[in-house]
C-alpha cells in the first residue's frame, strides 16, 4: 500500500512536470513577434501607427484588430516591423544631460535600436525635451537583440576574447560597461558591445553635479531658470542659443542664470552651452540641444494706432535704446521673493491685454507680439514698484510714451509705458510698493492703460509669472 502510494506520487510529479514543459513550451510559442505597446488613455489605432511610422492596417491586422474605433486601454499591441526587438515600448522625455548613447546605456537599447524605433537619421535629434520612444524591460527579464548590442560572457571566454571576437577593442567594452577592469567581469554576466572603437558618451561631465531646468522643455515667453551643482568648479559660463547666461552663487550652493526665452523664438531646439573651470585650471565643457515648445499665445484683433508710432524707423531707435537701457547686469539681486501688483489691488486683477499676444498694427502682418501685460486703469491711477531696485530710466518715449525702467539686480529690470507722469527720476532707489508714476495715454496705446514689462537677460517675459512664482 506504501509502495503503491509512492509510485502514485511519483506519477503525479511525472505527469505534472510534463504538463509543465508542455505549458512552457506553449508560453514560448505564444511570445510575441516584435516589441509591446501597451495603449494608453487618449491614443488611437490611428496615432499610435503613425507614431510608429507603420500603416494603421498592418497594425490592426497584426493584432486581430476588427474594428479601430474599439481600442481599449490597456490593450497590449504588437507592433509589427520590429523583430529582434522584444519589451514594452513607452515614451521619455529626454532629459538635459543624457544624449542617444547615454540612453543607450540606460535601457540596455543598442544605439541603432533606438534611432529605428525613433526613426532618427542623426543622434543630435535627441535632444533634451524631446519624446523618445524606448523599450522598458517587464520584471527583470533582460532585452533580447536578434543581433549586436548583448552579449553574455561564456566561462571560457575571456573579456579580451569576446571583444576581439566582435571587432571591438577590450577597452572600449570596459568603458562601455562602466568596469574598472577586466576582473570586474563574471562569467555568464551580461555585457555590452559597441560596434564603435571609441566611444564618446557625450553626455554631460560628472563635475556637473546636479542640473535642473525650469521649465522644462522650455516655453516661449517664459523665464529659463537654470540651477547647477558643480562644486569642485571655480567658474561657470554658458550660453542658451544667442544669449549669454549669467550665473550667480546660490547661499545653498550651486550656481543659478535666469533668462528669458524670447516669446518669437520658433518652437524647436536650440542649443544650451555650459561651460566650467576646475580649482586646477582645467576646463570643462558641455553641450546640447534643448527644446522650446510653442507658447500657444493668442493674435489679438488687428490694431490700429497712429501711424508716428509703428513707423519702422522710431521703432528700431527706440527699441535699441530699451536694449541698451536694459542689458548691464547687476551683480547684486535685489529682490526676494514674488514682486507685487504695480497697480491699486482693485485693478490687479485686470488685464486688457496679456504678454505674448501677436499683433499687427494698421494692416501689418503679424509681425509684433506683445512684450508685456496690460493692466486696466483710468489716468491718474498710482503705479507702485513691484519690488526693490534702482532707476535707470525715466522720460518719455514715441512708442511707450513716458516710461520709467527699474533695475532689480542678476540682469531683471521691470518697465512702466504710457504714464501720465513719471515720479521719480534715474538713479532714484525705489522700494517695494513705493509710488512710481500715474497711468496714461501716452505713446502707442488705443486707451488709457499702464503697459508692463519684465525683461530678464535682456528679453521681454510674461510678468504674471513674477506675481506667482518666485525667482530663482
Ligand atoms: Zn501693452
């Protein structure tokens, strides 16, 4: 009866196992044949094909597909015309600092991989903002390429052997592989092969500690600001596509610019360039594309204004002079915290006309867009300092009438157009909420209204976002 009993079990087990091979094998055959996209809230049969740059039919048919318009979320899709490549697909932002081969590294994605997948003819078309679509391992299992990219070390293989069998130098592989030496390496463990004898990883320096930008991607009309840890360097520069940066000590560490990001600047990537000395001399350098996004500001209906002060002429003098007026930069800050209404509390609320709007005065093309906020206000309503700083001009103008401009330190200034009178004069120190002038009508206006800018870096950005939010 005992004997019986155990060779019952031992069947079972048989039996069981079996059965557990079969399903295996079955689990196997039924893997798909291509990566997974698992379909999101608001995608479409239609979106998620061209996003992947294959026919919606193709796509539907390869997934049993009867009817597009039922798409249920969480549906996973197979997305035919990638074979070799196996995982789920999801979508990143590419962040400051990373580039292809540095994402590359990160996913386990050879690089060739991911400009298919992204349809990328250059690696710079990854730069930072933009929406890449990489592969996301499900649980632990590791990415399979039907070719290149991964290899596993056999244990009779030695590092030098692998490489030399791939065609790369064994030096390359270690840098790849972020090891400090060949013994760093087990047999069986995972490594990655570049086809490419030198690597250049491009990515930012790792004596740039910390980088943080705000917003990001960056937005037309908006103020860039942009924080760096570096601290073993002495000096930091940059440049953002034509501008300068200023960096300014931060108390907690760290370097800060602010500039803001012209509100014509078409969306697309420019170049952000920052540059570092070491406490030993060396210099260090880093580069790359970042996007602008649209700020999807409103045209306003045509205007039309006296013809004196669209003239092209009293424009180009007066705005060079608003240029100059505004491009030292004071290495002091003299702000802190958000600025205030420069209007009465009863009007702060009241906007005619925001920043960023595109105009066109008498029949132009819209060629203009409005370079500050509008408050509404009769003349003779106090105009008040947003915050602390210093006149640098005060006088009157063709096309912004009688104007004060107010240095507020780290290259911020703020600007008062179409005043009925001006009550203070240059170099006067202001206070916050100190009376500065009057409202008017003075200049290139259709009514009464105080016209105000904040311009940082030189260029003019949205003042609302000073009244909510601190800088930097
Ligand atoms: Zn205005």
């Amino acid at each position: 009866m005992k004997k019986q009993a155990l060779v019952s079990l031992i069947l079972a087990l048989l039996v069981f196992s079996l059965f557990s091979i079969a399903k295996a094998q079955a689990d196997q055959v039924d893997q798909p044949d291509g990566p997974v996209y698992i379909v999101q809230p608001g995608d479409s049969l239609w979106a998620i094909a061209a996003r992947f740059g294959i026919s919606m039919d193709d796509l539907a048919d390869e997934n049993g597909i009867a009817d597009p318009a039922q798409l249920t979320i969480g549906t996973r899709l197979v997305i035919p015309d990638f074979e070799g490549l196996s995982g789920v697909l999801v979508f990143e932002t590419v962040p400051l600092g990373e580039n292809i081969e540095s994402l590359s590294h990160r996913y386990g994605m050879p690089r060739e991989a991911l400009l298919r997948l992204n349809r990328l003819t250059s690696p710079d078309e990854a730069y930072a903002g933009a929406q890449l679509i990489v592969i996301q391992n499900e649980g632990d299992v590791q990415t399979a390429f039907a070719s290149g990219g991964r290899a596993t070390l056999r244990a009779d293989q030695s590092l030098m052997e692998t490489a030399i069998t791939r065609g790369v130098s064994p030096w390359a592989v270690m840098k790849d592989n972020q090891m400090r030496g060949a013994w760093d390496l087990l047999p069986g463990e995972n490594i990655y092969l570049s086809n490419e004898e030198e690597l250049d990883f491009g990515a930012m320096p790792e004596e740039f500690t910390g980088i943080e930008v705000n917003p990001f991607p960056l937005i037309q009309g908006h103020t860039l600001v942009l924080k760096v840890d570096a601290p073993d360097m002495t000096s930091l520069s940059g440049k953002f596509n034509d501008r300068e940066l200023n960096f300014f000590p931060l108390a907690d560490g760290g370097y800060v610019a602010l500039q803001g990001i012209y509100a014509m600047l078409e969306a697309g990537a420019y170049s952000l360039i920052l540059e570092g000395t070491l406490t030993d001399g060396t210099s260090l350098g880093f580069s790359q594309q970042v996007l602008v996004q649209d700020g999807n500001y409103p045209f306003d209906p045509p205007l039309v204004v006296d013809s004196e002060t669209t003239d092209a002429q009293n424009n180009e003098t007066e705005n060079e002079l608003w240029f100059a007026i505004v491009a030292p930069v004071t290495l002091e800050k003299y702000w802190d915290g958000l600025f205030q209404s420069p209007v009465p509390e009863h009007l702060s609320n009241c906007f005619p006309s925001k920043f960023g709007n595109r105009r066109s005065y008498n029949q132009s093309g819209y060629y203009y867009f409005h370079t500050g906020l509008d408050f509404c206000g009769r003349p003779g309503v106090d105009i008040y300092a947003p915050a602390p700083g210093r006149v640098v001009f005060a006088g009157p103008l063709t096309v912004r009438g009688n104007a004060t401009v107010i240095d507020h330190g780290w290259g911020v200034y703020s600007a008062y157009a179409h005043q009925s009178e001006i009550q203070v004069s240059e170099r006067d120190w202001v206070e916050t909420g100190q009376l500065i002038g009057l409202v008017g009508e003075t200049g290139r206006v259709t009514g009464p209204h105080l016209h105000w800018e904040v311009i940082v870096g030189g260029v003019q950005v949205d003042p609302l976002h000073w009244l909510s939010q601190t800088y930097p």
